[in-house]
C-alpha cells in the first residue's frame, strides 16, 4: 500500500469534496482521496469544498493514481496526482478538507505533508478551520447515524412494511433495493429520500448522495 507506483487516468466527474470518478484502466472508477476527509455537504465549506475539487478536476483532465485501497463499499482509495501535484493534500493546505487520521497510514510518505499542511491552514484559520468550533467530518456523519437509527426505530416501518410504492419509486422498495436496480442517479436518490435511515444501503459513504457510482 505504500508504493508510489501510479497509473495515468482522466477524470470523468467529481462529486463531493473528497470523490471522483476516473476513467481508469479502461473503465469508470470511483475515486475515494486517500488520507483526508472533507467536509459533508450539509457542513459549512462543504459544497465550497465540492466546487474547489471541481474547479481543480474539470472534466477531461489527466491525471496519475497511486492507488491505496479498496474500501468497504468497493471504491478505490487513492492519491491522484495533477501536473505532479497532490490534489488532496492542495485541498487540505487550502482548508477545504481535514487529514484524516484513522487512514493516514494509507500515506507513508506523504504523512508529514499533510500534517504540516493541516497545521498551517488550521493556524491561518482557512475555509474550514475558520468555524469557531468546526465539526469533523466523521463526527457530523456518525450523529447522522446515530439521529437516523433513531429516527428510524422509532417512526419508520420495518423493510418488509415499507410505504406503498408511488408512481416514482421502484417496486424493489418492497424488499430490498441496490444501486443496481437504478438507471439514473435521480432514481436511487429519491429512494433515499423517501427512506429516512437509509435501509437499502444506497448512501455508502454517508453523504446524503444515493449511488453516487451512476452519476
């Protein structure tokens, strides 16, 4: 995981502040940035933190990969890499995104660039670090959790009871949906939408963003 070896790849979209998709190795990747973390999209900065990335990626734009992992939702984790330079840690030294230090170790190499990055954005209080007591990413998206499986124990119906579908949701709702029942990205997010607690598993990431793999 700490090789340094990467691949060329052109990007095809980005999606929130740490995402993308990449036409890699002949096929369309979703792209999870190693080692940092921005900002969920209902955070201050976050959707400041998706343009920057867009602004950084526009569409068509070659790129390298040094590949890190694969998560737990099937994406590739990775360091990418524009006109050799690290476009994660660009967006943690401009304080539009955090270094995520539970996956740091995904970046031997560069550890000490990011922490000395995130050091110096967060004293020059930037974008993120400019809140008087900003909220870390993963802490605002385990209370999303946690005010979701409370929301959902106490006012939602099991799976097997779930509402009548409607004109616009599948018929998978009455059992189990997957990203792979959805020609569009608009389908799966109106599932999520109408499911609070996301019980199809369609928001992996916790995002707000169902299947985000069909944009």
């Amino acid at each position: 995981m700490g090789t340094l070896t990467a691949t060329t790849a052109t990007v095809i979209s980005t999606g929130d502040g740490d995402t993308l998709r990449l036409q890699l190795k002949g096929s369309a990747t979703t792209i999870r940035l190693a080692c940092i973390d921005a900002p969920e999209s209902n955070q201050a900065v976050g959707s400041d933190a998706s343009a920057r990335l867009a602004q950084l990626l526009p569409e068509g734009s070659p790129v390298t990969v040094r590949e890190v992992d694969t998560d737990r939702y099937g994406r590739t984790v990775a360091e990418v890499y524009k006109a050799g330079q690290s476009v994660g840690l660009q967006l943690v030294t401009e304080g539009y995104a955090v270094v995520y230090d539970r996956y740091l170790h995904g970046c031997t190499e560069t550890r000490d660039d990011y922490l000395q990055a995130e050091a110096r954005a967060m004293a020059a209080q930037l974008n993120f670090w400019s809140q008087d007591n900003p909220v870390m990413p993963w802490d605002c998206r385990q209370g999303d959790r946690d005010t979701s499986t409370e929301t959902t124990s106490e006012l939602a119906p099991p799976l097997e009871t779930a509402p009548e579908p409607t004109s616009h949701l599948p018929a998978c709702v009455n059992s189990d949906c997957d990203c792979g029942d959805f020609s569009t990205q608009e389908q799966a997010q109106a599932v999520l939408n109408a499911f609070p607690g996301d019980p199809h598993r369609l928001d992996g990431d916790d995002d707000g963003l169902a299947c985000e793999s069909l944009r």
